[in-house]
C-alpha cells in the first residue's frame, strides 16, 4: 500500500471512533449548575468531565470562577485552565 493510503485508512479509523457531543437537558444543565456553585461556595474539589475534539475529556481540581462564557480552573498540580462554553 502506497503510504497515502496508509494514512487515509488510519484518518478513517480515527473517525470511526468519534464520539457526538451530548445535549443537555435543561434539567441537567440546573443539576450542573447547582454543583458548581456548591463546589465554588465550599471550595470542593471537582472533577469536570468535558467534550472536545470529538472526544471526552477529564479534569480534577478547583473551581475559581465561573460565568456565562468560561470555567476559570485551578488543577491539583497548581496549573489555572480556562474552559471556554
């Protein structure tokens, strides 16, 4: 096989394991929210389970601030992320 070949089959096994991204319902989005007020308020540990780039993704740490747009988080190993919505 011709090594462009080769790399359109592994493009086309990648794709095959994509996963879709998750509708919330509105009862799920007041659930989150309410968790992570308290997880705010209480300074808890937290751990975020996200979508991106066709995938999930999981991070743990504290919330510094949340609002409208972006999650301003504190990892456990001290590094600040900020999580676009």
């Amino acid at each position: 096989m011709m090594p462009e070949h080769v790399q359109m089959l592994n493009d086309y096994w990648k794709q095959q394991e994509w996963k879709e991204e998750p509708i919330l319902d509105e009862q799920q989005k007041e659930y989150t929210e309410m968790k992570l007020q308290l997880a705010i308020y209480n300074d808890l540990t937290f751990e975020l389970t996200y979508f991106q780039g066709h995938d999930f993704q999981n991070i743990k740490g504290k919330l510094d601030k949340v609002d409208n747009r972006a999650f301003v988080f504190r990892t456990l190993a001290k590094l600040r992320l900020i999580l676009m919505i």
